[in-house]
C-alpha cells in the first residue's frame, strides 16, 4: 500500500485502485474494513494519526494521498541505484522538514507504543526518572523500553514493577507473570485467573497484593508470595491498593462503581486486620489511592460525571488530622494514574488537547508534605499516542512501569431477538480512528445517528447500515452532546451546552431537519442532560434537568418548544434512557421509573430477574436501550468487570395497564 502511493506523491490514489493493487480480482475479502484496517496499520507504522497526518492523508469517501516529500531514484545503467556519496547510505524517502522534525525526536517511545496500541492494545513500559525536582527536568524525555509484547486478543491487564526493578508483575487473560528485566525470562506466578485487575509489590519485594472477582463474590484482595503457594485472601472486598512506605498498613477501595473506581477508602493493616473506612465519596467515583513517602498523607482522584462534561480533582487526606484538601482541579485530569516519588513528587495523568484528545501523558509535580500543597511549576514527562494507567515506580524513583493503551469507541449492529432473550452476532458499522456514540435509528430502520469526534470536536453523522462512510449533519463547530429523532422523524433535536464543565448551567435544545439545513433552537434549559421523543403517530417528548438534590421531568414541543413540568424526583440515581410512550415516561437506572401524564405518582415498576442476552468484555457499552410493553432492556455490570445486556419483564398491574397501551417508543432494532 505504501508503496502504491509513494509512486504517486502528491495525487490521490482512490480506494478503487488501491484494492485492484492489493486483491486480485478473483479474491473474496471484506473490502472496506480491510482497507481500513490496512490503512490504520500503515499510520501506526509510520508514528502518524487520521487526524494528525504527516505522510498519509484521507480524501474523504474518495482515497488517500500521500503527503511527504519522495525522492524517486534513478538507477544508473549498470542497473544499481545511486548511492549517496557522502553517507554511503541509498537516500530512498526525503521526509517533510515539518515531518521529521516531529517525528524523529521521539523514535523510540514512537516504536514502543505504535507496538502497543497496534499489537497488545494495553502494554507495560519503563522510563528512567532523574532524581531532580520536576522544574529541573531535562528538556529530553527520559527514556522508554517495551517490556510485553501481548496480542490484542490477549492484552495486558495490570502491571508493577518491583520495589528494586528485578522482576515486571503483569496479567492478562492467562493469569499473572513474573518477568526477569535483565533476561525477559519469564515465570507464572498465578494460573488460570483471568480477570486480576490490579497489582502492588509489598516494600519488601517478597510478594504482590492482586484483586479479581470469584463470581459470586465481590471483587477481592489476595496476597501472592513470589515463592509460590496458595494466595491468601486479605479482604472479602477490596481492589486499587497501596501500601504504606513502611509495609505496615494497606489502603484500598470498596464501594464498586466503573472499572478500577469505588466509592470508599478503607484501610487495614498488612496482614488484612484492622479494618476502618477513611472516608466516603457516594456521589462520585475515587480512584487510584496512593500513600505519600512521608506515611502522613493518602493521594487519590475523584471524579464525578456530569450531564456534558466530568469534573475531576486530585485530593489529599492527612491521615493525623482525619481531613482532607483539594490538591489540584484540572477538567484535563484523567483518574487512571497517581502515584509518589521518593523524594516528595506525585505523578498524575493528564489528558492532552485536541487534536491529540484520545492520549494522555503523565506529570510530575513537587509537593510540599507539610502543608499539602503544590510547590514548583509541573512538567510533563511522557509524550506518545494512547492513554498512559497503572504507573508503579523502583523504591529508588529511578523506574516508572506503565500501561499504555489506545481505547475507541465504535459501533456495532446486532440484530435483537426478545425470544430466549437473544443477540445475534455484533458487526461492526464505523472504523474511522475516533469515537463513535450511537443515539438513535432513522425511521426506516436502515441508518444510526450518532456522535463522533472525529473532525476534532462531536459533531453528528448518519450511517446506513449497507455503507462504509457517514454524513455529516450540523457543521457549525459547536460540540453536541447526544442527538436524537423527533417524533415524525423529520428534525434531528441535539443538545449544545454553554459551559461543558457546568452541569447545572444552561444547555440548548437544537433542531435541524435531516435532509440536511440550518438549525434551529427549540428551547434552552439548565441542568438539560437527556431527552426522548416517542415516535409517530404520537408526538410526546421528554427532557430531564438536573435540580440541587433532584432530577425534574417536563414534556416539550419539539418544534414550539414550550414545556411543562409534571413530575420530579428526589436524590434519583443513575439514569440510563428516557423512554415515551402514549400514556407513561419511562427512566431506565438501577430500577426502571414510570410516570403518568395523568396523575401525580411515580412508581417503582416490579420486574423479574434479569435474563442475560449476550456479555460484552470490559469496557463494551450497550448503546440505544430501552423499555417495551413488556420489559425493558438495560445494561448490567454485575461485578463491574464485564458488561451484560439484560432483559427484565413487568409484571403486577401496571404491565396489564402497559399492555393495554399502543406502544409508540419503538427503538427500531432496539441495539445499535
């Protein structure tokens, strides 16, 4: 493929012709996700993005062109190519200046994560940190090594590197590993557990605290001697460790929410007694608690999800005085990676700007431990592509190991059968390098509305189901929030807020119709953070505000925009869908909410027990849900490790109520 586009710099080269070049006619191949998937291997190769290139650029729906600057050779008579006299090297590719400048500097950390995120999907590297305040770090960025070599398939999960930098603790979906860093020889330390989420080295160096789940149970801490033997468990619910510099105390998340997240910190001494809450956090997440070098303080992330945007801070508990104070706020920082230095620096994670907004790099920042407070100005200390997690660091703060990944959300269609309850086999529909959100169907059933990044801010697109590229609606530059139909399917209404990071400011309802022209506002509200139209022949619309201490219900006019209240509910939880019908709202969360037009109670609908339709991997999102006559279908993270798509049926009086209803909130195929 490179070179088909090398012999033609500068000129498009359509997609045509590079599959005439690449499969003969008489081979059977899936075309565009092959080329897509050849192309997205090129640019890892070559250290570049789609939407950063430096030497491939995409024509959309038409082709690639190559953008650098070739240097075709002639070869001289006797049939040898020409040799640069001075180097003795064959000059083969001239790079841009812009080009090799950017690309060049970082070559080897470029090598080692395009190996990540093209080979393993989550990798353990290690950087040489100098033992310098961050102000004073050198303007080269330390070196990196790649330490694991897994496939996509088989990604690395957790990882650690020992408190003297003999061995990398790493798991994947066989178990978990001891690797020797001077050789690479490897030893099981952990068969057959596939699911360890988290790992930590004991000062000591002798053995590691692991957490996994053992269905039925909770997600538990074990500890692993690197001798061998039996683990043993410490706490019946636990994950995230850290352990004190001493090796004395231990403290640790419950509470289970998303991923490596929870909504408490306990502590307990080494050998599992003595275990205390510290503090609690329910209407947010924390994540990564790690103990200061001085034993006095506990550093760890909390995050908490708002309706367009997320807050998320860095706090700080004084273990003496039983308080806590916030560190550091930034909208940038990610919740995946905190940890201590020796000498008094903390290293987080931040994201970095657009257009690299699917990467993350790690900061160091001096603190001053008697105060709790930041002192110096912070330096980034990585650079690369993906989302650096899980830093562990040597006991001499010369040896960072971490996880690089690349994580993107893309759509998959399914079709949906109520009946066992069951899924078909999930296809994948978009494959651009950019997150795709799916919202909605059209009315016929054969195109997804969705969200996508990737021009560089959330715009929205159309797919047909039988097509390769989406269409564009609403390219006015302003981020858009979720989309979706209006009743007779004519409008797209889609949500722009005026300030992302305030979830309780105000955010405009738009419309625009989707044969495509200009938008218009239907109305603007504060705390908007979802809404739902039913679908023709009834025109009832739904929108949900966020209220201190409450979420408000009221019906609109998707084209006049006026609205009324007509229901609120006090400390809701976590909402998932909004669904209308003719008579009743419906707000799918932990439990699935009804609400009357014509009376003033809300009920709790009983359902049955949750039938499993199909289980997604960690991280798989179920998009477009809701409820029916006779259920609802929702997401469910049982042990918040996996995700599975559920099935609930009504039952009681209000089903045989639903029952006697028409219907008119049908999802299309109900998945997307």
């Amino acid at each position: 493929m490179l070179v088909a586009l090398l012999l033609r710099p500068g000129e498009l080269v359509t997609r045509e012709e590079l599959r005439d070049k690449l499969w003969p006619a008489d081979t059977f191949v899936d075309f565009d996700h092959s080329l897509n998937a050849a192309i997205k291997r090129l640019r890892d190769a070559l250290g570049e993005s789609a939407e950063r290139p430096i030497f491939v650029e995409t024509i959309p729906r038409r082709g690639y062109r190559f953008i650098g600057n070739a240097v075709v050779i002639s070869p001289d008579i006797s049939g040898r190519s020409t040799l640069d006299a001075e180097n003795g090297f064959m000059p083969t590719l001239g790079l841009p200046k812009r080009a090799w400048h950017r690309w060049i500097p970082n070559w080897r950390f470029t090598i080692a994560v395009l190996a990540t995120i093209g080979v393993a999907g989550g990798t353990a590297a290690w950087l040489l940190l100098r033992q310098k305040p961050a102000s004073a770090l050198p303007k080269g960025l330390p070196t990196l090594q790649r330490l694991t070599t897994n496939p996509s398939q088989n990604r690395t999960i957790a990882s650690a590197i020992s408190p003297e930098g003999k061995y990398l603790a790493y798991s994947d979906k066989g178990g978990v590993y001891l690797r020797l860093m001077t050789t690479g020889e490897l030893h099981v330390l952990l068969p057959k557990i596939s699911n360890v989420s988290s790992l930590t080295w004991f000062p000591d160096g002798s053995q590691l605290l692991a957490s996994w789940v053992t269905p039925p149970q909770k997600k538990q801490l074990w500890a692993l001697s690197i001798l061998g033997g039996s683990p043993r468990l410490m706490s019946d619910e636990g994950w995230a460790p850290s352990i004190s510099p001493d090796g004395s105390q231990v403290v640790f998340l419950k509470g289970a929410d998303f991923a490596e997240t929870g909504h408490e910190i306990w502590v307990m001494r080494s050998n599992g007694a003595d275990q205390r809450k510290l503090m609690s956090f329910p209407e947010g997440q924390i994540a990564t608690p790690a103990w200061s070098p001085d034993g006095k303080w506990i550093g760890y992330v909390k995050h908490r999800f708002g309706p367009h945007a997320e807050e998320t801070w860095i706090e700080m508990f004084n273990l003496r005085q039983g308080a806590s104070k916030v560190l550091l706020s930034e909208q940038a920082l990610e919740a995946w990676g905190l940890i201590w230095l020796p000498d008094g620096r903390l290293i987080y994670a931040m994201d970095e700007p657009a257009p690299s907004q699917n990467t993350s790099n790690f900061w160091a920042a001096n603190v001053d431990l008697s105060s709790g407070r930041l002192s110096g100005k912070a330096a980034r200390i990585t650079a690369g592509d993906g989302f650096v997690v899980k830093p562990s660091i040597t006991a001499d703060g010369r040896r960072l190991a971490f996880n690089r990944t690349k994580p993107q959300a893309d759509i998959y269609v399914a079709e949906f059968s109520p009946k066992g309850p069951r899924l078909g086999t999930p296809r994948q529909l978009t494959f651009d390098e950019a997150d795709d959100l799916p919202f909605d169907w059209t009315t016929d059933n054969k195109a997804v509305l969705f969200i996508s990044n990737r021009t560089g801010t959330e715009n929205i697109f159309k797919q047909r189901m039988d097509e390769t590229s989406a269409e564009m609606f609403a390219s006015d530059g302003e981020k858009k929030a979720m989309c979706r139909l209006s009743p007779d399917g004519t409008q797209i209404l889609y949500t722009v807020s005026a300030n992302s990071s305030d979830h309780l400011g105000p955010v405009r309802l738009m419309r625009a119709p989707i044969d495509n022209g200009p938008p218009q506002i239907v109305l603007e509200a504060p705390g908007l953070d979802n809404f739902q139209c039913s679908r023709s022949p009834a025109a009832v619309c739904v929108l949900s505000q966020q209220i201190k201490g409450a979420l408000a219900f009221s019906i609109f006019d998707a084209f006049g925009g006026k609205r009324h209240e007509f229901s609120r509910l006090q400390q809701p939880e976590k909402w998932m869908e909004l669904v209308a019908l003719t008579k009743w709202i419906f707000c799918c969360g932990d439990y699935v909410w009804s609400r009357g037009q014509s009376n003033s109670s809300d009920t709790a609908l009983r359902s049955s027990t949750p039938r499993s339709a199909r289980k997604g991997p960690h991280g798989f999102h179920f998009g477009r849900l809701g409820c029916g006559l006779q259920g609802a279908v929702c997401c469910q993270q049982p042990y918040r490790l996996q995700t599975e798509l559920a099935v609930c049926g009504f039952t009681g009086q209000r089903a045989r109520d639903l029952a006697n209803g028409q219907y008119l909130a049908q999802l299309g195929r109900s998945l997307a």
